[in-house]
C-alpha cells in the first residue's frame, strides 16, 4: 500500500508531522485495496465504534504509519482536538489501531497520556506531558480500541532493524465533519464497488445526520 501510494505520486513524508522520514505515511486506504475496506467495517471494531460513540457515527479517515528504525516522534495531540474546539464532554471521536506487527517500546509504539480522556481542553494538560506518556504493547494482529480525546504521540524507533506498522481507523460522531472529503477522495469506480453500509458510513450519499434530527423532532414532540 505504501508503495502504491507513493507510485501515485503522493508523498509518504509529512514534514508538519514527522521530525524525519523514516515515520511513512499512507493516506486513503480504502481506495488502494478491497481489503482495507473489510478492515474498517469489520464487525469486531463496529462493536467497539457502536459501545464508544453510539450507532450514529461516520468513517473519519484511514490511514497507515509504518514506523522504520531511526524514526521520531511527532507533537504530543488528541484527534479529537484536530477535529472539534473545546470543551470535549465526551467522545466523538475514535481509533481503532490495528496492530500489523507486533509492537513495544523499542520499535516506536504509540506513547499515550494516561487518563487524557478526561481532559475537557488543552489547558488541563499536565506540565512536561510528553514525558508522563506510556507506551502500549500488543502482538501482531491485536486491535487498539482509543477514546479520541486522549493525547498522543508516535514513539520513536530505537531499534536497528525492527519496522512497527499500524493502521488507524478513525471513526467520528455523524455530527462532525469528517477529516477528509470521501467524495472528492475516492475514484468513482471505488465508490461504485463499495457497500451500500460503506456507503453510507464515507458519507458518500444526499444525507448524513437526518435520522438525529428526526430523533430529536420525536422526542420534542413527545414533551407537547
């Protein structure tokens, strides 16, 4: 996938988000294989996605980082912040990070800030955050279910020859708009072949959040 990407012509370094280029990035999965298109509808994360933001949420983004030895880490941030302005009362955002390798603290696993969740805005963020970070450790295969308002960062990859990938399924609140704009992102051929749950879900058809708006009307009018 990687390679496909890059081959595209689009470039697997970020700078505004990575330090060096040994962190590659891969951006709309959905549109390089059938198979990460299982992957972001598969059942087991849907259980997860439904108990943390409800039935009503929509596919945000789909993206990979492969972390090589000598990689970095990137700024210390919450996805949801990227996403919503403060105060976050709840969860409207979400990870499911599936684990390709398996990961530990050497080979650059995601360093997060134990308890971030709570955080309501930036300001209560602890003095040094980055160093009150913990790695996660999980074998190749597992999934890492994250509320998005905890904070964050790639971890660096000490190792000499060890490469740690993940993929990050972002799910989001129908209410939120999504990070990318599936309609603009995917060829009219993927949108062609995907499901019409999938479908639905990128947000690809005339309706997002009517169903909330009629749930709502539902139950004013049952205070009348």
């Amino acid at each position: 996938a990687a390679d496909a990407f890059a081959r595209s012509g689009a470039s697997t370094f970020m700078p505004e988000l990575d330090p060096n280029d040994r962190n590659v990035r891969v951006f709309n999965l959905i549109e390089l294989d059938e198979i990460f298109r299982d992957l972001i509808m598969h059942p087991v994360a849907l259980d997860w996605v439904r108990m943390v933001l409800g039935e009503h949420y929509m596919i945000s983004n789909f993206t990979a980082n492969i972390a090589l030895p000598g990689s970095r880490s990137m700024a210390l941030h919450s996805d949801q912040a990227l996403v919503a302005p403060e105060p976050w009362i709840a969860a409207w955002s979400m990870n499911i990070i599936w684990c390709l390798d398996d990961v530990y603290e050497a080979n650059g696993a995601t360093r997060y800030l134990p308890g971030s969740h709570r955080f309501q805005t930036a300001a209560e963020l602890p003095a040094n955050p980055v160093r009150q970070t913990v790695a996660f450790e999980a074998t190749a295969g597992s999934i890492l279910v994250m509320d998005g308002r905890v904070w964050h960062t790639s971890g660096a990859n000490v190792t000499q020859d060890d490469e740690r990938a993940l993929l990050f399924g972002y799910y989001s609140t129908d209410f939120v708009r999504p990070q990318v704009n599936w309609n603009a992102l995917l060829s009219t051929a993927t949108q062609a072949q995907v499901s019409s749950e999938l479908h639905r879900r990128l947000g690809l058809g005339p309706i997002a959040n009517v169903r909330v708006a009629a749930e709502v009307l539902a139950r004013s009018r049952g205070r009348d």
